[in-house]
C-alpha cells in the first residue's frame, strides 16, 4: 500500500456531500491510500480511499473524514470559479507525495 498527500486550499467557505456543514476558509489536507493490483507485468496502483482533514464540530480538535475525489474537486472548481484572478496565487495544490 501507498498514501498521497496533498494540501487543497479553498478561499471561501465551502461544503462537500457527507459533511453536515460549511467549512471554513483554508489549507486542508487530503490523503489518498492506493493499493498495489498483483499479477499484471507492469505496476497498477487502484485507489482504495480518499480523506480529508477537517476541523471538528468541538474547537481545537481535527477529523478525519471519507470523501469522493469527484466532489472534492468539484468543490475546489467552484471555489476557484467565484474568484478566478487568484485562483493561482491562492490555490496551488502542492502534492506531497509519501510511501
């Protein structure tokens, strides 16, 4: 198994399905686990889990929870669609890749 890192940011509140509310503003870190696909003649990784961190409900506390990559990037779309001058400045999706 491997796991990607990768840091979204988001310049306005947003939302995202099976999150019962809106999200600040800000970094948030997605982690993506992969599993190896045995028996093929070349390397074949298949997503088996996709989480974001997020602030809890209780201040001063973080979770971790499941989301489709799908609606996470339509998320990150729709943030960068309300303000697309800093849509570079603001939201560069550094990938931090671990093993």
């Amino acid at each position: 198994m491997r796991t990607h890192r990768k840091t979204v940011a988001f310049g306005h509140p947003f939302r995202l399905k099976g999150i019962g509310r809106v999200l600040p503003p800000g970094s948030y870190q997605v982690v993506t686990d992969e599993e190896l696909i045995e028996g093929l003649s070349f390397p074949v990784w298949r997503r088996i889990s996709t989480a974001i961190i997020v602030p809890a409900e209780q201040a001063s506390s973080v979770e971790m929870v499941a989301v489709d990559p799908l609606d996470l990037q339509a998320a990150e779309d729709r943030d960068n669609a309300a303000n697309p001058s800093a849509a570079q400045e603001c939201h560069p999706n550094v990938d931090d890749l671990g093993a």
